[in-house]
C-alpha cells in the first residue's frame, strides 16, 4: 500500500503547531509545510491541507489525491471546482462544534440580557436595572442549520428561547421547525428576534443578508429591535446595508465574527458603534490535534483504496 505525502498549506495561520501535529499523528508519511519547505510538490502521490493557501498549490504539475480544508468552511477550495476528479473534505467534529455552540449561545445571551448596556452601566458607576424577560419570549432564527446551525438551535432551545432554522432544503428531523428556500425566507424572518447567520459563502448566499432582510425581522417587546449575529461567513452580509441598519436603528444591536474583509480594515464604520461587539474570526477555531487525527483518519481511508469522508460538492459550494 503507497503511503501518501501530506502538504500541508495553512496560508496566514502559524505553520508551526500545524506541522507539529502532522509530525506527530502522520505516522511514516512524508510531511511538508507549503511554501515554507519549498514550492514544488515532487512526483510522489500527496494530498493537501490547506487554509486559505495560495492557489497556485493547486497548480502543479502532479495533481493531489485529495484536498483538505483544515476548517470547516471550503470557500477558499473554490480554485479546485474546475477539478471535480479531486475529492475535497471538510471537517465536521465535535470539537469545533461545541467551539460555535459556545460562542452563539454567548452572542444571542449577550443580546438578550442586554449586556453592552450594563457594561456602559458600570462604566459610569451607574446601578441601572433594565426590564429583564425570559428567553420563552425571544425568538431567535438561524440561517444555515447545517452541522453547527443544528448543534445551536439545540443548546438555544435548550435555555428556553423559540428557535426556527432556514436552509436550502427542507427538512423534517429537526426538533425545530425549518423554513426552506427563498420562498419561505419572508415567513423565516417574520418570526425572528435575533437573526443569526451560520450561512457558508458560496454564489447563492453572497450578499443575501441585506437591507430588506433587516427590515423584514420582528421586533419584540423583550428586546426592542431585532439583532443580528454572524458567525458563518462575511460574504453572505452586504456590511453596507449592515452598517445602515445599525445607524437607522433598524437593527438593535450585533455581535459579529466574520466580515466581508479580514482583517476588518481600521476605518470600517462598524468598529465605532457602542451597540456593536467585534471578535476576530475565532468563533471556532480549529484545534490542530483534532482536525489532523481526522484528516490522518482519511489519509488511511484513500490509501486503502476507499472513498473520503465529509466530502464536499463544490459545485454546490460547500
Ligand atoms: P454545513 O454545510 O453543515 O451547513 C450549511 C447550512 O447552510 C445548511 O443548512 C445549508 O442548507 C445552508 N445553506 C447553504 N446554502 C444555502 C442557501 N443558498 N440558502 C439557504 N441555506 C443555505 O456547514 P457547517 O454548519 O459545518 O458550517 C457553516 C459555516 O460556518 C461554514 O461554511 C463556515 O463558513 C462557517 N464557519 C465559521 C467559523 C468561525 O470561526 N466563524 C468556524 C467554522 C465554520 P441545507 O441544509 O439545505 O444543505
Ligand atoms: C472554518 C472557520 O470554516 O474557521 O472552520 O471559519
């Protein structure tokens, strides 16, 4: 059985932990950090284990058995749909999982609980109760109740708030109803306190979040005008609309993790409002041991001959 090199191309993240990991679950393969260990790639049979890297990896002469996306998004895979021979994988774990669930449920009790207020409360050394409702009587509506959408809408759930999915299909094994399509988009939003966009970006969602999608939420007696929180992907957002939104208090207030562009420039409008929590694209970030003992895990799978697991279509986009 061929034992196949791994190329390993984090593109902006630090390489070091990355090849360490490799290093220490790969085994007897060959392991190689692109570009850091020289550009080209040789002729023995490799994958690749990219973030972000510059395309012209893609570019060699030997094409790679298999590309992996060391997150889970495959946006940045794009420069392979033209290969659809090439089996692509994201991943799916639990741990990243639990890293999403963890910061949605922060953002939408940030939100609820009116944190930024009493956060300006202390600020000024003021004792400001604020009218405080239960989470029974926010309705909050995820777009993209994919892997991690799902694993949100139920630790939401689970904390008492209404909670309603939105995705491309329709779907029936949900504990939560799920509107479908852009037919049932107006319907989705209708009943939607806080929005939250778990959406990838592809050619169908880019720019989707705009204007009148802002306009179409609910407001609510618990939380006054509806708020707003992105954790899937910039792309899918017009920040213009966005930042017109916010100043024409259409929108109450966001907590946002993902931008158009990265890192957010400095003169972008949006670091300015006091409504308005920043982070830094680390929802869930990926934890180099866990996502390379799965990659390492479909390393084997290829090398015996068999299929990838979580592999994407990337005519779909993700
Ligand atoms: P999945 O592929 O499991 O889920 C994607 C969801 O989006 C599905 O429900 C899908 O619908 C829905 N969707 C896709 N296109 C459309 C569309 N045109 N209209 C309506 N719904 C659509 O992805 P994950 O849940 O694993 O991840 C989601 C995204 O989160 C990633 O793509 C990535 O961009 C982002 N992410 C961000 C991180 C961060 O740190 N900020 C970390 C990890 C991921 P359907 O169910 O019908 O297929
Ligand atoms: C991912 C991300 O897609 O970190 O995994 O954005």
């Amino acid at each position: 059985m061929t034992k196949l090199d791994i190329v390993v191309a984090p593109g902006p993240w630090d390489p070091q932990p990355w090849r360490d990991a490799f290093q220490k679950q790969a085994g007897q393969r060959n392991v190689r950090v692109w570009p850091h260990d020289g550009e080209r790639l040789g002729d023995a049979p490799y994958v690749i284990c990219s973030w972000k890297a510059e395309p012209r990896v893609f570019e060699q002469a030997v094409e790679p058995s298999a590309v992996f996306s060391l997150g889970a998004g495959v946006d940045h895979l794009q420069p392979l749909a033209d290969k659809p021979h090439i089996p692509v994988g994201r991943i799916v774990d639990p741990d990243l999982t639990m890293r999403m669930v963890e910061y949605v449920s922060f953002a939408v009790l940030y939100l609820h609980r009116k944190i930024r207020a009493y956060e300006a409360s202390q600020s000024q050394r003021r004792w400001a109760p604020l009218v405080q409702p239960a989470a029974s009587s926010v309705s909050v509506g995820i777009m993209g109740v994919g892997v991690l959408g799902s694993a949100c809408a139920r630790a939401l759930q689970s904390m008492g708030f209404q909670v309603a999915g939105w995705a491309r299909s329709k779907r029936t094994d949900t504990p939560f109803p799920v509107y479908a399509g852009p037919e049932e988009l107006l319907q989705f939003l209708a009943r939607t306190n806080i929005l939250v966009s778990l959406l990838p970006s592809t050619p169908a969602t880019r720019g989707l979040i705009d204007m009148s999608v802002f306009r179409a939420l609910a407001h609510s007696d618990a939380l006054g005008a509806p708020c707003f929180v992105n954790a899937g992907r910039g792309e899918a957002v017009s920040e213009q609309d966005l930042i017109e939104a916010l100043n024409a208090e259409v929108l109450g207030g966001a907590v946002l993790d993902v931008f158009e562009h990265e890192p957010l420039p400095s003169d972008s409008p949006l670091w300015d409002f006091s409504n308005v929590l920043i982070t830094p694209h680390v929802a869930a970030d990926s934890d180099p041991e866990v996502v390379v003992g799965q990659i390492v895990r479909n390393v084997e799978r290829l090398e015996a001959g068999r299929g990838i697991e979580q592999q994407v279509d990337l005519s779909r986009g993700y």
